[in-house]
C-alpha cells in the first residue's frame, strides 16, 4: 500500500473510534467534562507586516510571551528547473517573543514551517505559503515536556484491520494519541510487538515529528504529542498458505482506552478476539462486508495490553489456489508429454496439446476474475501454462514433412 493511501485508511478507521465503542459503553463523553483544553496555535496573514515577512510570536500554554527562546524556520524550495531543495533559518524571540523573518520568497514553489526544539520535543506550526501584498503571523505555543507518561495525561485508541488476501494477511494499525494535559508528552522505549514471520512494514508519514519506526520485533513510538490528539499508524503483513483459519497475537501500547478490530469478510467468516464481544456485521461505503468488534477499557478494568485475533472460516482462496496449480501442473504435464511423441501421433498430440492449453489459459483467466484466483498465484499458473505453450511452438518446426 502506498504512503498517501496508507495515511487515507489510517483517517478513515480512526475517525470510527467514538462510534463503534462508545455505542458499546453506557453514554458518550460530556462536553463539559472538565478535561484541559489547549491553546490553538495560530496562522494568519496580516496586512501592517511587510510582504515576504514571517512574524513568529512564542508564548507558554498560560499565553505569557517566551523570550530568548530559537526559533527555526525550515525552507523547502520545488521547481522544476532545479528540483527540491532544504534549508533552515534561525531567529531567537525577542523580550515580547517575537521573532522576525523577513525578505522571504512568494508563491507556491516556497513552503515555510515554524518550529521550537525543547528538551527533545518539537513544537511546530503548520506549514504556510506566503502570498503577496502582506506577511504572515503565526502564533506558536510552547508547552512543557516531559518523558515520563506516568506525568502526562495521555491515553491511546487504536483501530486493527484485517484482510486476507490470496498468499498473505494484510494488517492495518492506526493509533489516536490523546494528551489531556497541559504537559507535551515526548515517549522513550514505547514498543509493540508483532508476530513472528511479519513482514511488509510500512509507517505512515507524518508532516510533524510523530510515528513509528521499525524495530527488529515490532515498532517504537516516536514523536511530540502536546495536548490535544494526534493519529499515527502503521501496516504489515503475515504469509497464508490458504488456512481455513488464521490467528495472530499483537501487543499495545500503555495507556489504551479502546481497540476496533475490524476484518474484511464472506457471509460465512467469524472473527473472534479473546475477551471482546462477538463480531457484528456491517458494511463499508464501498459496500463491502466487514465483521467488527471494540473494547472500551473502563476504569477498572486491567491494562488492555495484548490481543489474539482470530478470523475462522476462510473461503475460496485456498480452493483459488487449487484450481490454479491444477491447471499449470496439467499446462506442463501437456507440455512435457508432446515431446514424447514420435511420428504421425506426434502431430496430433501437438494439436490437442494446443487446444488443452488455451482451453486451461481461458479457466485461469475466468477464475482469476471471478476472484478464485488471487494475483500472484494468477501470475504464477499463467506462467507455466505459457511455458506450454513455447515448448508447442518450439517443437513445430519438427512436425513439418521434408521436401
């Protein structure tokens, strides 16, 4: 899966959370909950600063000015003549925290980013354009960090989907951070685990400095999460031989407050995760069947910090693949056996080999369609089928009477 459409799935199973588990527990969160609220950075243009200007205006989560602070301006250049290139500015704030920029590119081809690095976090704003006629003021603010998620009131949702494909089990992780707290939470040492033989690993890419690398067991959370939520994610896959059954263990991260599995699914598969509730049906915009189950973690439950999941009943895949081999086996049984032939019954056995050869081509092709057949194990059998059919065309020349 590509990074733009990882990221595109990521948002579309993270923005389910509240529904699936929150129609699962006894009422939704109050608005007036009493949870810290953050202060919203800001990003505006502004006609009394100079154009080309960036003015950059530092304060603390009480909104208090912070001088003497670094302020970095990151430079990202594209065109077409001399492709992408970076670089980086620097300004400290001055009594009042402000910092200027100035004499800076206009239009498209010039991106700017206003960042603060603080005790191993980063505060950045998001990244603007400057037009013409006008500067641009960004309001940054800058909280508090600490390492320890004992200190920061942070919980994490996760949405898990599964699909099983023709030679493997695709996995999707996305994973909501959600910091409470006027206290920006940078993590050390946050890992999960995956399975044994996992492979395929691919992090979504995030325009900040939050995400997930791979290690050699799994992944580790990297990042700044200030208050507020953040979604960073994750997929991989595991082999399928063409099982009935498939079943994997994952670990999570501290502090889950609640975890969506979802599976794509037929009519007849279950999926079962030990201690959720049974799977429900359900379908997706596309109209595709899924089968979903969540957990929200309340006060007194345990730690959710390791999950099997199940998905039994698979259908046709493994037949899919039987159907296929069979029809190679036979394209290079076929093939084999017309070199064996000799004289007059050579040439019949050369015509009939033909015709079960593009007969067998025609059933591949049919079941790959159908969705009998999945693309690898398509792309395989068409192979050996074709190879038949060379070694026919190859032994023509033999067939023809002398002169």
């Amino acid at each position: 899966m590509s990074r733009p459409a990882l990221r595109t799935a990521l948002i579309a199973m993270a923005i389910t959370f509240s529904s699936v588990v929150f129609a699962q527990s006894d009422e939704a969160p109050a608005k007036n909950d009493g949870l810290y609220r953050p202060p919203q950075d800001q990003t505006l243009e502004d006609n009394a600063l100079a154009e080309g200007t960036i003015r950059v205006t530092l304060v603390d989560p009480n909104e208090k000015p912070l001088p003497g602070v670094t302020v970095t301006l990151g430079v990202l250049q594209n065109s077409v003549a001399k492709g992408e290139s970076r670089k980086h500015l620097t300004q400290p704030s001055d009594p009042v925290g402000d910092a200027y920029f100035r004499g800076l590119e206009l239009g498209s081809g010039f991106a700017y980013r206003v960042s603060v690095a603080k005790e191993g976090a980063t505060f950045a704003a998001v990244p603007l354009v400057l037009g013409k006629g006008r500067g641009t003021h960004v309001v940054l603010h800058v909280f508090p960090v600490t390492h320890d998620l004992k200190q920061a009131v942070v919980f994490i949702q996760s949405a898990l989907f599964v699909d099983v494909k023709d030679d493997r089990v695709q996995i999707q992780q996305a994973f909501r951070v959600s910091n409470y707290g006027p206290v920006a939470w940078v993590p050390e040492n946050v890992t999960v685990d995956l399975p044994e033989g996992n492979s395929a690993f691919n992090a979504s890419q995030e325009m900040s400095d939050q995400g997930w690398d791979s290690t050699a067991t799994g992944a580790k959370l990297r990042g700044t999460f200030p208050a507020g939520e953040a979604d960073v994610g994750y997929s991989w896959q595991l082999p399928y031989a063409g099982e009935p059954t498939v079943s994997f263990a994952v670990t999570l991260p501290p502090h889950m407050a609640s975890l969506v599995v979802r599976a794509a699914a037929s009519q007849q598969m279950k999926l079962e995760v030990d201690g959720f509730p049974a799977a429900d049906p359900e379908q997706d915009e596309q109209g595709n069947h899924l089968l979903v189950t969540g957990k929200q973690v309340k006060p007194d439950d345990a730690q959710l910090k390791r999950v099997k999941i199940t998905v039994r009943d698979l259908p046709t895949p493994g037949v899919g693949r039987w159907i296929a081999t069979a029809l190679a086996a036979m394209g290079v049984a076929i093939g084999l056996g017309m070199v064996s032939q000799k004289g007059g019954q050579r040439v019949l056995a050369g015509k009939g080999a033909r015709a079960s050869l593009l007969l067998e081509l025609e059933q591949l092709e049919v079941a790959h369609a159908s969705g009998d057949v999945g693309p690898k194990t398509y792309e395989r059998a068409r192979r050996d089928i074709i190879d038949g059919l060379a070694r026919w065309l190859a032994d023509i020349p033999s067939q023809r009477p002398k002169r």
